[in-house]
C-alpha cells in the first residue's frame, strides 16, 4: 500500500539549470498539491492539481515554475534556470476529493539544493 | 487576510512531562484544524483533525487537541512525552477546499532524557 511517492529526494543543480520533481499520488487519489519548505519557515501552498488540470495555482511564482498533472504518470513541478532562492524542501500531497475530506497525505519530500 | 500562528519556535521537555504546543489561527469562518507532525527528513502525517461537534479531538500517539473559538486557539497537548515525539509540529487551517489549507511555521520539539 505505497503512500505518495516524491522522486529525486535529493536534487543538486546549478544556477540557469532545470530542476524537475515528480510526485506519484497515493492510489486513488486524484488530486495533488505541491507545497514549498524554506529553512525556518512553514509549508507554502504552490498549486492544487487534478489529472490534466491546474485548479488553482495561486501560490506559484509567475515566472520560472511551472506544474502539471498528465492523464498517465505522476505529477511534475519544474523550475527552470534555477536561482539559489529556489532551494528549499518541495512536498507533494494527495488526497481522494477536493472538499470536505481534510486530511492529506504526504510525500517525504523532493530537497533542491541550487549552487 | 488567514493566518496561523505558532508563537514557539523551539520547545524542549524531559522525558515523561506534559507538553503544550500553542495554535492561533486568523479566519474569516469555522474553520477545518489539523495538526502533523514531521520528523527529520520525512514527510507530513496528520496527527489528528477537527472539523465540527466535539472541541477536544483525540489523534494518534497520544496527542489531544482543544478547539476554542473565543480564543481562536487549536493548541496540542500530551500528557507524557516520550523520547520519540521528538519532531517538528505543524498546525495547519483549512476551509471547505484543501488548497485552502495555510500552516503555522512550526514549533520544534526537543525531548531531554
């Protein structure tokens, strides 16, 4: 009974470079969040996600990141021409309904280091 | 604008001693309380959840939590702490969607021997 599955846990790049997370939901899930970790600091919503959709992405830079959840595969969150600022702890989240459930699952989480 | 709060950053107890981890939340309605807990290097897992009826909710590993409105307080508690409990704590809030849901920035527990 795999719980959700972020990959890489640990991810190096170096600035300008491209980082993609993956995140695969917990089976049966359909819906996906993203959240950003910084060091001291809570967890920040990026976007909400369902199978080919972006609900709502209110949290997400305008520039650089951007996410998708494809009909087939898991969800990808990609920042492009990473800077240093970028470096934090990315979490992904499933849960089986939008509203009213209230609890998320919660992957162990994707580390960016950005040199 | 919704908010939450954990004034502690950082608590350490002894082993066996009650704890309280403190919550206050900014909403503009009833909203959805939850506490998870994080240990190092892992992911999220819900503690417990209050959406409605009883404002004393019981969760896992022995965690309680009080609602109390006029307080706009969702605070932690256990009554002996054990070495393992030793974690970052997060209070979150949510409204009727999850992408709504905002999280306090922590409050890291140290347990003494």
């Amino acid at each position: 009974n795999a719980g959700v599955m972020q990959n890489p846990r640990h991810l190096v790049r170096r600035r300008g470079q491209e980082a993609r997370l993956r995140c695969s939901p917990m089976k049966g899930h359909s819906h996906v969040y993203w959240y950003r970790q910084l060091p001291e600091e809570g967890l920040k919503f990026m976007v909400y996600l369902q199978k080919e959709n972006i609900i709502d992405e209110s949290g997400m830079p305008k520039e650089r990141f951007s996410a998708e959840f494809p009909k087939e595969g898991p969800s990808i969150l990609r920042i492009q021409q990473v800077v240093r600022g970028d470096s934090a702890a990315y979490f992904c989240a499933s849960s089986p309904g939008s509203t009213n459930t209230g609890e998320l699952f919660f992957g162990e989480g994707s580390r960016l280091t950005v040199l | 604008a919704q908010s939450v709060t954990q004034p502690d950053i950082h608590i350490t107890v002894s082993e066996g001693a009650s704890l309280e981890l403190r919550c206050n939340y900014s909403y503009g309605a009833t909203p959805y309380l939850f506490w998870y807990v994080q240990s190092p290097g892992q992911g999220l897992q819900l503690l417990l959840k209050y959406f409605s009826g009883d404002t004393l909710v019981q969760g896992i590993k022995g965690f309680e939590a009080e609602f109390k409105r006029s307080q706009s307080s969702f605070n932690l508690r256990k009554p002996s702490v054990h070495w393992s409990d030793a974690a970052e704590y997060f209070c979150a809030v949510g409204y009727y969607n999850n992408n709504d849901m905002r999280f306090g920035a922590g409050t890291r527990l140290t347990v003494k021997p």
